[in-house]
C-alpha cells in the first residue's frame, strides 16, 4: 500500500510539474535563472550600433508632439553629414502630417540614398484581424521598409524575440535586426534576442544632443543609428530578461546586435528539466530503500547545480537556451515527497508573490506610500475630505545634476517626514508630488494655515549621504468632496495655477477649472484659427518725426473668435508660444506681411515681430527667405522686431540667424528696449539698425527724471550709430519733445490706431503726412 501511494504521489507530483512547466506557473523561476545565466555570460556589442533617444529632456526642448516632420529631416540630414553608414527611425510614419513638412521629410530621404530605413509594423485592430502600419507611399518610395515588431512571451509578458519578416498584399518586409545585420543565414521564424549582450555598451544619445550639434561627430561616424522614443510620455516600453524594462529602440538595438554576432539561438525549453527529473523520480521509486534525508538532499542539490551549469554552458557555447525551473521545481517536489509538505510551501509562495504583487500595484516601491493608483482605487470615504497635493519643485533639475539615487532618497526623506504629520493617507501621485488626505471640518481659513505651515515646514536644506539638498515646496489643495479621484485632479488644477501665478499655496476654485477649460478650447481652437480664416493682420503707422511722413508699419496680429470674441494676443501668443504652434502662425503672420506689402502704393517697409520659439525651435532664416520668395517683397522693404530678452537668451545663435538674415539686406529692431535685462556688449554686437523704445518710457513720462533716462536712451542709440523708433506716441507734445532729443521716428495713437490693410492703402493715398487730429 505504501510503495503504490508513493508511486500515486510521484506521479501526481510529476503531472503537476508538466502541467506547471506547460501552463506558464514557472515562468516567473525561469526568468530569474535566466537573468542570471544572461548576466554571467556577458557578452560586449559589435560597437557599430548607436541609439538616438527622443527622451523627455528632447520633447521639451521642441515642446510639441507629434514633432513636425521637418526636424526629423533636419536629424536625418545632420546624420548622413558625420557619416552615418544607416538610420532607422522606430517612428510611426503612416499618417500624413499637415504643411510641407512631409515634403520636406520626403526630400530629406532621398538625400540619405537608400541609407535610410522607416519602421513598419503590424496591429490587430478591434476584431482580432491584423493589419501593418506602412509608412506613407512618399516615404517609402525613398526609403526601405523594416519590421519593428516585438513579440512577447505569452505567461511572463516579456520581450523575447522578433519576427523575422511579416508579409502582406503590398509584399515582405523583413525585421529591422536582418536587414541591417546582412546574415548569411536562412532566415528563421522567430529571431531570440540574445539579452547577453551589454545594453549598457551600446551608445544612446539624446535626439536634440545629436540634431544641436552637442554629441562629437566622431562618436556617429560608420554607425547604424536607430532612432525612436524613450521618453516615459510615449511608452514605447517593454519588459525584457535580465534588464526589466527598456525602450522599443533598445530592444531593436539587442535584435540588431544579435545578428551581427551570429547569435541564433534555438530552445528547448523546460524539457531536458522534465526528462532528469522523471529518470530521479523512477530510479528513487524502483529503490528498495530512500537515501537518507540529508544525503537525498545533496544529491538533489548537486542535479541542480550541474544542471543550471550545463544550460550556463549550452548557453555561453553552443547557442541553445534550455530554461531550468522545471528542474529545480521537480527535484522540490521530489524532496517534498519525502517531506510530506510541498505543497504547503508552494501555496505559502504562491500567496506571498500575490500579495506583493499586489502591494506593487498600489504603492510607491521607493517610499512605501500610496501610489496614485492605489490612492484612487480606495473606496470613497463616508465623509468630505481634504487633499493637500505637496509639489517638490525643481526635483527633475536636481535629478539631472545630482543622479536618481540622490533624489529619490531625498523623497524618502521627505515621505517619512509627511507620515509623521497626521494625515490618515499619504500617497506619492507623481516623481515629485505627495498628496496628503484627511477629514475636512469645515474652516476653509484653518486649512489654509495649514498649508502654508507644510509648503514653509517641508521647503528647506535636505542631507542626503554626502550632498546637501535645497528644496522648495508649494501646493495646491481641494475640499468639500468624498471622491479622492475628484480632490486630487482639482489640486493638481489648483497646483499647475498656483505655478502660473507664482503662488506657494493655492487653493482649487471654480475659475481654475474655468482657466484651463478655455486653455484648452484657445489652443484647440487656435489650430484651426489659420483655416477658418478668424485671424487677420492689422498695421500701425511709423512715422518720421521731423517730416511726419510715414516710413513704416507694423504688423499686428488679431484673433476674432466666433464665440469668445476678440481674444487678445497677450493670451493667445503665449499659448502659441508655450505649445510650439507658434512655429506655424508665425511663418504665417510673416507670408501675410510680405504678402500685403507688395500691394502698398509706396515702398515703406513692414516690420514683424519674432518670436523666441521661432530662434530656438525653428529655422527663422528658412521662414524668412521663403515669405519674401512667395510674395517677392524686396528684403530691404522686411524689418522683423525681436526682443531684448531674446536678443540675449542665446546670443551667439540669434547673432549668427541674424548675420545671415542682414545679409539678406532685411532690417533689424531691438523691440522693447529697456524693460529687459541686458548687456550692452549685446547691443554692440547684435546686427541690428533700429532701437524701439518700449511705450513704458515714453507714455505719461514729463518728469525730468523721465526725461534724463529718454533722453539718454536716445543718446545711446545715436551714438552707437542706431536709428530710433519710440512707442506709445498719444498726443503732440511728446512727437515734439522726443524730435527734440533726437529721436528718429514715433509710433503710437497720436499718429493712428492699428487698423486694416485696405485702410492703411488708403492712408498712404491722400497724403504725404500724418497730422494730428
């Protein structure tokens, strides 16, 4: 009776294992045996891969997504320029993109000669039926097609290999690793990426580091570069052996790097694992007598360690993954069987991984509080409560010159500071916010006493190791809710207004919520404001002081919005500004002035003014020079008006766009001098014709103290060999005293308002002056 319940408990014991082996159950003991065998044989790259990143420091740098289609040109010309032997952008290219910058891009593959290489991918759309995403026709006319899939295995979730090629109506496209590898081998179904490689030695370089010039060219020259996302917005992730979580890009990379090491692995899986444990099982139950427990145990231990040795060595030398859980789980339950308690023990694990799972899923692993998710999923409280979102401001710029590791022992510091304070929740909702929640009672001025103490009790000198860590704190609170979903996104309302206003501490009102749901209408509706014909230029007069005659006009833009109204361009130029439209409306307000100028009855010049977006993000010389070739106006006739802030923000790149622009013979204007914070070497250096005085010095200012600093603005300006234009003219006395100082010409209400371009073309008729009255 014993030996056939033995015989029953080994093979039941062996069913399971297969059924375990077969349904995934070990997955998880396979991937850390793996990891570590994948550690153990490291191997280094070809070094002929490099990665180029869009990663988050890159989107904000160009501030919009998707980018337009000219930067990835200008990338892509900048590359094939140093010497790159390939590039592929892991980037979905099939949706046309509005304006010329598919063109652009188009133009920008050709040059690269066939160097270039678009990623093409398949979906499953909502039925299950899958479907490729092909660049667009333009695109992949002048470039080659290759296949970015991933595929993932089907119990742990993790990236394992690639498609070799995918085929359609339109044809094959072969793998991105294949293509650019150029094996000799016969291509198999499935590419196993050899994850011993060191991804760490493979080059990754930041996109704006590379298309500014930042990265030695040196380091580019005869590589492959891949190019694609990074940055944690796209998520473009994946869970990988031995390096957990890695960018679509890297994975490629690993694929790439595995062909040119001649690296085609082949599995076989758990079963070598199965078949040794079956052959200990049968050899155990054929013996009359068991080993003892001890020496049962080390015979075990010592299959086990020759077994994950042999699969280290098949591995490392012949080129063949034999995954080793089965193994070590079979000779567990075979010492089980003697011990009468496997599985109790593999229940007790089991429960374990499932609680932590489950603890991952709902707090923060670094500081142990509540993540945002696990704040949310808690059941709404009985009773209104109060959320205090705690904002570690700069957290990103102390990340990127002190390290992660710095600044995320600072936040366990400042987690374990907040869980002393009271609150019966503490939650870390994002990197560098914590939301604190609590029973609201009623005294709206007590809460805000409150939060200020924290914002002043939290912000301070911080010792993390050997560093001393300044932080400041502000927040943005909410009540009068039982919903944590509702209170957190109206601190968060609260918190992105407070930053606006500058505020330490700001409580959520009904007018934040109002602020950013026309935010989001204006730059929605902004977008389209171009097609649907709601903006218009209007010019206001410039005029020599000493002859009256009109020498200019500037251009103005305005928006009429169907249902908001007149929407003042203090509001939407910034938004534009802030979002990267601006790039756009500004190319636009420049053809328009051209446009418009060369129907003006008398050659007086146009003056535009430019953004600093337009210098840091776009290609203003470009702009220029295509408004002036699509209209024909002269350059001499085009003035364009930046900022002192501007001129000064990067002063060698805006000297060289605007040497460049001078060349051109276009004029240019220092606009708003004076309310900015400059050098005068500025001044001297930058190649510009005009001062524009801002209206803050000339309108309401007779004081002689006014009057001294006008005065030696004007001085300035003449001595330095620069014309003036003064703002804000509004009667005749100030014309007169400002020709009086020297001042070459005036703009302002005194002479005209802004008004259309058909008034303008009849202003210039009748008259040869502006009078007043």
């Amino acid at each position: 009776m014993r030996q056939i319940m033995r015989w029953f408990a080994a093979l039941t014991s062996i069913l399971a294992l297969v059924a375990f082996s077969q349904t995934g159950m070990l997955a998880s003991l396979d991937n850390r045996l793996g990891d570590w065998r994948l550690e153990a044989s490291n191997r280094s790259p070809s070094g002929d891969t490099i990665v180029i990143e869009i990663d988050s420091r890159s989107l904000d740098a160009i501030g919009v997504w998707p980018w337009p289609r000219t930067i990835h040109a200008s990338m892509l010309d900048k590359l094939m320029d140093v010497g790159v032997d390939e590039v592929v952008f892991d980037i979905d290219f099939s949706s046309a993109s509005p304006g010329f910058s598919d063109a652009i891009f188009t133009d920008a593959l050709h040059r690269a000669g066939g160097y270039a290489w678009l990623a093409a991918f398949v979906q499953q759309d909502a039925n299950g039926v899958a479907r490729f995403s092909r660049p667009l026709p333009a695109f992949a006319e002048a470039a080659g097609i290759v296949l970015v899939n991933v595929l993932l295995d089907p119990f742990s979730g993790r990236a394992q290999g690639i498609p070799s090629l995918a085929e359609d109506d339109q044809g094959v496209i072969p793998a991105l690793a294949w293509t650019l590898g150029q094996s000799a081998r016969a291509l198999p179904e499935v590419l196993t990426i050899d994850f011993g490689i060191d991804a760490s030695a493979i080059p990754r370089m930041s996109f704006t580091d590379v298309l500014y010039g930042r990265v030695d060219p040196a380091w580019l020259a005869g590589k492959q570069a891949i190019i694609g996302a990074s940055a944690i917005e796209l998520r473009d992730f994946f869970n990988v052996p031995r390096y957990g979580i890695i960018s679509g890009p890297m994975v490629q990379a690993l694929a790439l790097e595995t062909v040119k090491a001649d690296r085609i692995l082949s599995s076989f899986g758990g079963y070598p694992g199965l078949i040794i444990v079956c052959a200990l099982a049968l050899v155990l139950l054929v013996r009359k007598r068991s080993p003892p427990l001890g020496q049962m145990a080390a015979i075990l231990a010592g299959f086990g360690l020759m077994g994950e040795l042999g699969a280290l060595f098949a591995y490392a030398q012949a080129n063949m993954i034999v995954q080793t859980a089965s193994l070590h789980t079979g000779l567990m339950l075979l010492f089980g069987l003697a011990l009468a308690d496997n599985g109790y023990k593999h229940l007790l694990a089991q429960r374990t991984a499932q609680q932590r799972l489950h603890y991952l899923a709902t707090h923060d692993l670094a500081t142990g509080a509540w993540s945002r998710q696990g704040l949310l999923d808690l059941s709404d409280h009985a009773d209104e409560l109060i959320l205090i979102l705690l904002h570690l401001n700069n957290l990103d710029e102390l990340r990127a010159t002190l390290g992660h590791d710095v600044c995320e022992g600072l936040v366990v510091q400042f987690s374990e500071m907040l869980a002393q304070t009271g609150f019966n929740e503490v939650a870390r909702t994002a990197p560098d916010n914590f939301a604190l929640l609590a029973p609201a009672d009623g005294h709206s001025d007590r809460l805000a006493t409150i939060v200020g103490l924290l914002c002043t009790k939290f912000s301070g000198a911080y010792s993390v190791g050997e560093h001393s860590v300044h932080v400041d704190v502000t927040s943005g609170y909410a009540a009068g809710s039982t919903s944590r979903a509702l209170l957190l996104s109206q601190a968060e309302i609260a918190l992105i207004q407070g930053k606006a206003t500058k505020s330490a501490a700001r409580f959520f009102q009904q007018s934040d919520q109002q602020k950013l749901d026309r935010h989001v209408q204006l730059d929605r509706d902004l977008r389209q404001a171009i097609r649907r014909g709601q903006l218009q230029l209007v010019f206001q007069p410039q005029v020599d002081l000493e002859t009256r005659q009109m020498i200019g006009a500037e251009a103005l833009l305005r928006w009429s919005h169907p249902e908001l109204g007149q929407i003042s361009p203090a509001e939407f130029i910034p938004l534009a500004e802030e979002t990267g439209y601006i790039l756009e409306l500004g190319e636009w307000v420049l053809s328009q002035a051209c446009q418009q100028a060369c129907f003006w009855p008398r050659p007086i010049n146009v003056a535009v003014n430019v953004s600093p977006v337009q210098f840091q993000r776009g290609d203003l010389f470009e702009t220029v020079r295509a408004a002036l070739l699509r209209s024909g106006l002269p350059p001499s006739r085009l003035e364009l008006e930046i900022t002192e802030g501007q001129a000064v923000s990067d002063p060698a790149r805006v000297r060289d766009v605007l040497k460049r622009l001078q060349a051109l013979q276009i004029k240019m204007s220092i606009d708003d001098f004076g309310t900015g914070f400059s050098s005068l070497s500025h001044l001297r250096d930058l190649p510009f014709e005009t001062l524009k005085i801002d209206q803050s010095f000339v309108r309401d200012r007779t004081s002689p103290a006014d009057q001294a600093l006008l005065a030696a603005i004007v001085s300035l300006a003449t001595r330095m060999g620069k014309l003036t234009i003064a703002e804000g003219i509004e009667d005749e006395a100030t014309a007169l005293r400002l020709a009086s100082l020297g001042c070459s010409f005036g703009q302002g209400y005194h002479f005209s308002r802004p008004i259309s371009g058909a008034d303008l073309v009849a202003l210039m008729l009748p008259r040869e002056r502006l009078k007043s009255g």
